[in-house]
C-alpha cells in the first residue's frame, strides 16, 4: 500500500484524467443512467484538476475527495476568484449522491451546473498552472545580477 502521502503522477497526467471525467461527465445520458453518476465525474475532474495545480505549484495535499480543502490548501498562495470557490459544492456529488439513500434525484438544472462549474475549474486551472509556467520560464531566462 502506498503512504499517505504518494503523489504518483505528473500535474499534465492529473489534468489528463480531469479531462476524461469531464468527458465521461458530458454524455448524453440514456435512460437507464443516473445523472448522479454523471455529477460524480464532473466532481472528479474538478478534484482532479485541482490537484494538477497543488503538484504544479509543489503544494502537499491529503488524500481526499473535499473540494473545500483543496481550495483552502491554494489560497494561501493564490487568489481563487470567487466563481472558482464556488466549485466546492460539488464535493457532494463525490460520496452522498453515489449510493442509494434518502437524498432526492439529481434534477437536469443540477446536472448543468455541475458541468458548468467542473468545465470552469478546469479553464482556470490550465490558465494558473500557464501562467505559473511562464513565470517560472520566465525568471530563469533573466537571472538575477550578481
């Protein structure tokens, strides 16, 4: 078993896998698929996503499916636009909605605004994790005097 805190995978792998959840997220669904299901991946690739950026920015993070920590674990050296914060609420969809209980059916609009903010997370943090890079590129082209 490996340790805690194991962190296999480049943040271009991590990004990979957020992609093939959004992907798997935005199926038309048939009649027999719960849009539960669907939310669960629109949540995956947003945690994923995430976690990209934590190993960009050579961030430890634990192992866990809250949206919330993840972002709390960014903003001490990043300002997460609010819209970007607003993504937490998809930690449901990672454990509650994906077994049978007393929670009501994910409706269609649910659904959408799962999409809609997992599609968000994602475009900020390919943006970031750009940026960072080109800021990184960009210090070692010009060191400093000596």
């Amino acid at each position: 078993m490996l340790p805690e805190n194991h962190r296999a995978g480049s943040p271009e792998e991590w990004l990979r896998h957020a992609h093939s959840d959004l992907e798997i997220a935005r199926v038309t669904p048939s009649p027999e698929m719960l849009l539960e299901g669907l939310c669960f991946h629109a949540q995956q690739a947003a945690e994923k996503a995430l976690k990209a950026l934590l190993i960009a920015l050579g961030i430890d993070f634990p192992r866990t499916h809250s949206i919330r920590r993840l972002l709390d674990l960014l903003t001490t050296d990043l300002n997460v636009p609010e819209t970007v914060q607003e993504t937490a609420g998809l930690t449901d969809y990672a454990v509650l909605t994906r077994y049978p209980g007393d929670l009501e059916p994910v409706t269609e609009e649910e659904y959408q605004e799962a999409i809609r903010l997992a599609e968000m997370v994602l475009s900020w943090v390919e943006q970031t994790m750009q940026e960072h890079e080109q800021n990184i590129s960009g210090n070692s082209e010009n060191p400093p005097d000596v």
